[in-house]
C-alpha cells in the first residue's frame, strides 16, 4: 500500500520516492495542493475499488495517516 | 431560447421547459446508477416546490437558506423558491456549525433546505435560530413536495431580491451580497453562442458561489445543455471519463492539477502523443474549459492550448452576479482577463477597475454602509482590483484590497485571522499572508514575555495556539505555515504593519 502511495505521489509532484516516509507532509512537505490531495485520494479509490468519504480526509496530513485510513478501509470491505 | 422572454429565474425554467422538453438537464449518480433528468421534469418539481414554500410563508415573502452539494434536489429547491418571489439563502457547505447559524440569523432564514450530512448540526440550529420554522431534508424534497400541484406562481418584478449570497468582506464579517432576478438574468444573457444544446458540462465548482450558479446552471437552462454533478472533488477524473463533458468551469488550481497529471502519464509513455493522453484524461470529448475565480498563469493556458483545448479566462466578482469579462479565444494575448461582457462599462478610477451594469447587485444586506463603499452615488461598483482596459480587454495588475486569494478562488481575510491572536501575551505582531497559496501566520513574539524561553518553547506555544485558532476556521482558512522572526515587521508612519513586505521569519 505504502509503495503504491509513493508511486502515485510522484505523478503530482518531482518528488525522489525513496524520501518519502510515513511522516512526510502532503502540503507542506511536498508541495500538495488540497486538489492534489484530492485527486490522489481518487486515484487510489479506483485502484483499491473502495469509496473514500470526503469529509473524513480532510484531516489527514502525512502519507502515514492516509495510508493508515486506506488500509482500514481496504480491510473492511 | 428568445432571451426577449426571459426576465426573472422562473421564466428561465418555464423557457428551458418550453424549448428543450424531453432533452435531459441533469445527470447524477446514485450509487453506481445514472438518474437523468429532463427540463419538463426540472420546471414541474421546481413548481411543486414554490406550491410547498407559498405554503409556509402565508402571503410574506420569506427566506429560505440552502446547503449541500450539488444535486438535482438543491437545484429545484433553489428555484422553487426563488419562483414564487420568495428568496434563496445558498450557504457555503464548508461551513462550520457556528457560522452557519450566524449566517441564518443575519439573513432572516424561515425554511432550512439541507443536505443530510448536516443532520449532527440541527440540535445547535434549533436553539440558535429559532426563526426556523421548517426543516427540510434534500433527500426527502420530492416526497416533501409530492403533493403540492405544479401550478403557475403569480409574475414577479425583475427587480425583486432572489439571492443573499455571503462572500468573504475585508472587515473579516462576511457580507451578504443581494442579488435580484434582474441581475442574475442580465449576467446569463450577456452574451450570446456560448454554448449549443449538443453541449454537456461537468459541474465541479462549490454550487453556493455565483459563478457556478451562473456559468454552470443558468448558462446551461438558456442553451439546453446538459448538467452532469461531479459526486466528489475527490472523482473528477473518473466522473471526466464516465460523462464525457464537451465544457468544464475550473478554478486554475484544478486545471494545474490535471495538466500534471496529463505530463506525468506523457513522460511515462514517450510513444504515446501527450494530446492522446489528453484525451483519455478528459473524456476525449472535451472542447473548452472556462476559468475564472482567481489568477490562471499564462504559461499554463499555453500549455492547454498546446494540447487542443483553449482555456477561457473571465473575470468576476459576487457582486456583479459574476461576469464582468468573459474569455473570449479569438485575439486572446493570454495576458487579459477576456472581454468585456455586453451591457457593462468598465472605467477605471485611479487605477482601479469599477463597473456599472445590470448585473450590479442591490447591495449587501442589511449594511447600508458597506454598499455606499462599494457602489458610489453614480452607480460605479468598485472592484478593488488594479488594473487597465485595452481593446475592450481587461488587464489584472493587482489588488487593491488585501484579501487573500488562494489559487482554488477561495477568498481568505488576513484580518480576519490575525484578530484571533490578538490580546495573545506572547506575541507583539502577527501578519498573516499566503506563501505560495498556503495560509501563513508570522509572528514577532513579545521579546519581554518571551526572554526566559528558548526559541523552541515559543514555538511550541505557537503551535498549539494555531492549532486551536484552526478548530474555529473552515478548512479553507486553516493556517498550515508558520514563521517565526527576531526583528519586529517594517511599519508604515501610521505604525501600521506593512502587508507586501519581505519574508523574514524562519519556518517553524
């Protein structure tokens, strides 16, 4: 799950995969609008076959944390 | 459509039916399912509705506030009341609990149209708002108004109020913009073959600002196009692919976001030609892409055209009910703003843009004082923008005021914020501004409070009192960065703190 957040990260941003960690930030760290985020939060919805509820991401600011709502959601279907 | 016809909101709907019947108006999902609905359907419920709010409101007219995603329900409780003379009260869904309910007071609101997501916040409306009389779940409109008859209100002057729109004001207190049939008709029919009724269009804009209601839904009930609802922000790629719009209004920050999207899978894929790419991203049958609502960098309107699909630039404000200019492709410099729409005058008053149309709201509601600074006695609606008109073109260089933008079009009060921290012991100043679209909050901290603490204590009180100044904010107005500096900010001679000055202060 984490390799795919990493692969998918990088078609928003230049950023080098091997640096990102469960710590780094969308916004702040790289450089995400809050489309971005949006966007990529679609993208792994279509990947993974889950709805993701808008309301519930708006809070989740570092790769750990999306990843860790993904896998809930994965998990549960 | 004869736009001869067309006077108020509810000789658009009666036209629309008139002229394109059975065509479909709107598409949405429901689940996995498509429901489509036709214009005859559209004029009927909005009907039923105006019956059902006529029914509350025994003779008066009334106001009714709106919230919710764009849907087919929002819709016909938006017309349905503002067809009978009754007045429509569209809130931003983002909003807090707080300010929804400041918002419903100060608009005089009697009948709450919701989306059911808000149905945790009503215990709080109840008590605060108890001018409410009637609760309305959108879900539920249809069966609500089953059974009113579908019957012809009485005519209704162009000049009587539709809409109180709340746009972000200056002074930090958002204003409500009054805006009559009269305006939001003139701004619609403006223009002419803007669009066919071979067009569809993917709504994705938040439904409460003016420019979505006017771009979107009135320019698509005069031309017969069809509306299909983006169900997500988080969906616009898949819902580009299932609907295969022809138009799309974007804000530049989503246009930035798909165009590297589009660059990504073209490096990814050297042999493929990147407009192919394109094409699969946009539905493939995408012709045009309106935008508006904040700074589009010319670089990136080259780039789409580049890819086969120009970018339209207008330009707008609430209070104009939007359109001041509208992008017009041919001769564009991809400099200007577009041009100047028909019916309205652009002069600019010591650098200045003001405008003077049919277009021009009322005024704000209830704040007599506010509309004297915003339309002079001539009738001029001062724009706060800078800027310069050359061939009929509007140019942007500035702001006069000192909202804040963000690149998604969201306004932003600097002031707003800052006086949350006011009366803060350990802070002497604070300016906040957005660094590259992202809320920034820089603070000079109070040198005597803060001599014993080290550079990270501060920091840490910083932090924890942004953290809280952001559980008061919408999502939009969050700040996500902070600065520290040493050296207090550079003041003007009335000591105060100079908005466009140098950044200083080191990211904490």
């Amino acid at each position: 799950m984490f390799e795919k957040f990493k692969e998918l990260i990088c078609n928003y941003v230049e950023a080098d995969p091997e640096a990102i960690t469960e710590d780094t930030k969308f916004i702040e760290d790289l450089g995400f609008t809050s489309y971005d985020f949006m966007s990529l939060l679609g993208d792994l919805e279509t990947e993974f076959d889950v709805m993701v509820d808008e309301a519930e991401v708006v809070n989740l600011q570092t790769v750990g944390m999306a990843v860790d709502y993904l896998e809930k959601l994965v998990s549960g279907k | 459509m004869d736009k001869n016809n067309v006077k108020t909101l509810y000789d658009l709907v009666k036209n629309s039916a008139a002229c394109y019947g059975e065509r479909v108006f709107l598409k949405e999902k429901n689940g996995k399912d498509i429901v489509e609905k036709d214009h005859n359907e559209f004029y009927e419920d909005v009907l039923k509705v105006c019956g059902f709010v006529a029914s509350k409101s025994e003779g008066r007219t009334v106001h009714a506030a709106v919230i919710g995603p764009t849907s087919y329900a929002y819709l016909t409780a938006y017309f349905g009341t503002v067809s009978g003379g009754n007045v429509i009260v569209p809130l931003d869904a983002q909003l807090s609990c707080t300010d929804i309910c400041e918002l419903l007071q100060r608009a005089d609101v009697e009948i709450f149209f919701y989306d059911k997501r808000y149905e945790p916040m009503l215990d709080q409306i109840r008590i605060s708002c108890p001018a409410i009389h009637t609760y309305v779940p959108l879900q539920e409109l249809s069966e609500t108004v089953s059974a009113f008859e579908a019957k012809e209100p009485e005519s209704i002057s162009p000049d009587r109020l539709a809409a109180i729109v709340y746009t972000s004001g200056t002074t930090g207190k958002s204003k409500g913009v009054m805006l009559s049939h009269g305006n939001l008709i003139d701004n619609a029919m403006c223009m002419d073959n803007e669009s066919t009724e071979e067009d569809s269009l993917l709504t994705v804009l938040p439904i409460h600002h003016v420019y979505c209601l006017t771009c979107d839904i009135l320019l698509s009930l005069r031309y017969g196009c069809c509306i299909c609802v983006n169900d997500s922000m988080l969906r616009i790629g898949q819902n580009l692919k299932l609907f295969q719009p022809t138009t799309m209004l974007l804000v530049p920050m989503i246009a930035e976001t798909i165009y590297k999207q589009i660059k990504t899978a073209a490096s990814a894929k050297p042999d493929v030609p990147i407009k192919a790419i394109a094409d699969a991203v946009f539905g493939g049958k995408l012709k045009v892409i309106y935008s508006g609502g904040a700074y589009l960098r010319p670089e990136l309107a080259q780039a789409y055209m580049e890819l086969g699909i120009p970018i339209s630039q207008g330009y707008g404000m609430t209070e104009c009910s939007p359109r001041i200019s509208t992008g017009d492709l041919n001769g564009s410099t991809l400099g200007d703003v577009g041009i100047i729409v028909k019916g309205c005058q652009v002069k600019i008053v010591d650098g200045e843009i003001t405008a003077k149309s049919p277009s021009v709201m009322m005024g704000y509601y209830k704040d007599e004082a506010a509309t004297a600074e915003a339309i002079d006695s001539e009738g001029w609606l001062h724009t706060g923008d800078l800027g310069y008109v050359e061939d009929n073109r509007i140019y942007i260089t500035g702001r006069k005021k000192n909202l804040i933008i963000l690149s998604n079009g969201e306004n932003v009060s600097p002031e707003e914020l800052e006086n949350k921290f006011a009366g803060v012991e350990f802070i002497a100043e604070v300016l906040v501004y957005a660094d590259d679209s992202v809320i920034t909050a820089e603070i000079f901290p109070s040198p005597d409070y803060c001599k014993d603490m080290t550079n990270e204590q501060v920091a840490d009180m910083f932090r924890e009192l942004v953290n809280n100044i952001n559980k008061t904010v919408t999502s939009s107005k969050t700040i996500r960065r902070l600065r520290m500096r040493n050296v207090e900010f550079d003041k003007t001679t009335s000591k105060k703190i100079r908005r466009n000055q140098e950044i200083q202060g080191d990211l904490i």
